[in-house]
C-alpha cells in the first residue's frame, strides 16, 4: 500500500480542515512546498494535493503553489479540486502532474470523466467524497442522493486509474477511517480504491491493510502534521 501524504491548500496555506468546513481550518505550514519536500524527504513516493478553494470555486485558485511543488519535488503528485473541464485537466498534466482528481464532475458530468480517461489513460482518478454512503459535491457543501458505491461502479469500464474514497464526517476529525465502508466499496469495483478521512494512527494504516480489501493505499494528513503517526514507522508498515 501506498502512503499518500495530504497537502490541502487554502489562500495558499496548507491548511486541515476539520469535517470539511472550511471556516474550520488549521494553518501547518505558510510554505506547502517546503512541506511537500519534507514528505518527500522522509520517504514519501506520492503527494495527494487538494485545492481547497478550487472545489468551492469550481475552478483552480491554489495554482501558484501547486506548481512551485511540482516543480520542487520528484515524486507523482495527484490534484483535486476545481478541476471541471477538458482543458484544466491538460494544463495541470502538461505541468507535470500526473494524476488529476475529478469530484464533482464525476457526478455532474460523468461523460467528461470518460472522456478525460480514454485522452489521458492511467492520469485521471475519480474522488467519492460521502455522508453516511451518500456523495457531497462542490467542496462536500452539496449532498446529492448518489450512493457512493453506485458511482464507482458506474466508472467500472471508463478506464481511471483509480478511485479516492473520503468519508467526510471523519475527515480531519482523527476518529479513525470507516475501514467497513472502504473495504465494502473497494470490493465492489476492479478499479484500485484509496481511503482517506480519519486515517490519525498507525493501527487505523493497520486496519486498512488487513481490511480484506487490495486498497491501493491510504491518505492521511493532520495525523502527520500532529505527529500522531510517525511517518517513517507507517511507510514500514504499508510496505511490509
């Protein structure tokens, strides 16, 4: 499994919110880059990036920093966040990033998804942010009556490369994640499925890696910030 450090980006911070509300954000570093270096440092071999004002503003804000880590760090980064057409999702690839994650269009415009695999295979992921198994849209401020499972199946033949599962009420709440509904979704698709939300220890890594399902990995973010869980001791495990 695969350790995928989260850099959430807010008015250029990085940021953790808690349960998704914005107004409920805590500044951990004013230089994301020399964050992301860190991880990178540390042995991380994937960033997870999210512009945070980008999925409220259907559009990317965050893009200043996000370049200046693609252009410091080495490793894969994947993005979300605001990125809703064709020719966002070129531009953030021609940048050098190598895996877009799509959100909202996923379910307001699933063509587009489609589409952006078949031009960019192996570069376009899905990510099903759900309440109680039900997805949230437009920066998890929209509920929708779409059962989470449903949309990934529906992805099941388009090609993505994968599938980021967030359940939202235990995002940034360190609870630990909901390892019952991630293992329920990750077995119900072929397309690779990584968990993320209240992932804050190293039993709650454990957890996942034993769950019965072959996640491809975990996101954790406040965990690492907070150092609740040790960085190089949860690479160990997920490897091992």
């Amino acid at each position: 499994m695969i350790l995928y450090p989260a850099i959430d980006l807010k008015d250029g911070n990085a940021v953790r919110l808690y349960k998704g509300e914005m107004d409920q954000a805590t500044v951990f570093n004013e230089n994301p880059a020399a964050q992301a270096l860190e991880f990178v440092n540390a042995g991380c071999e994937w960033l997870h990036l999210v512009d945070l004002n980008g999925a409220f503003a259907g559009e990317p804000v965050n893009a200043a920093p996000v370049e200046e880590i693609l252009k410091q760090c080495k490793v894969p980064a994947q993005l979300g966040g605001g990125i809703r057409d064709m020719a966002t999702i070129e531009r953030w690839l021609d940048k050098g990033l190598q895996r877009v994650i799509l959100g909202t269009v996923a379910v307001e415009n699933p063509d587009l998804v489609r589409e952006a695999a078949k031009a960019f295979p192996g570069h376009v992921a899905v990510g099903i942010d759900a309440r109680k198994g039900m997805v949230a849209t437009k920066g998890w401020a929209e509920e929708t009556n779409v059962n989470a499972t449903d949309l990934a199946r529906s992805f099941e033949d388009a090609g993505v490369a994968a599938i980021i599962y967030t359940d939202i009420n235990r995002d940034g709440a360190m609870q630990g994640p909901n390892v019952e509904e991630t293992a329920a979704l990750a077995n119900a698709v072929s397309i690779p499925v990584i968990a993320s939300g209240g992932v804050s220890s190293i039993e709650d890594l454990q957890n996942l890696k034993n769950c019965g399902a072959p996640l491809n990995g975990a996101i954790s973010g406040r965990a690492l910030y907070d150092g609740a869980i040790d960085l190089g001791e949860a690479l160990k495990v997920l490897k091992a």
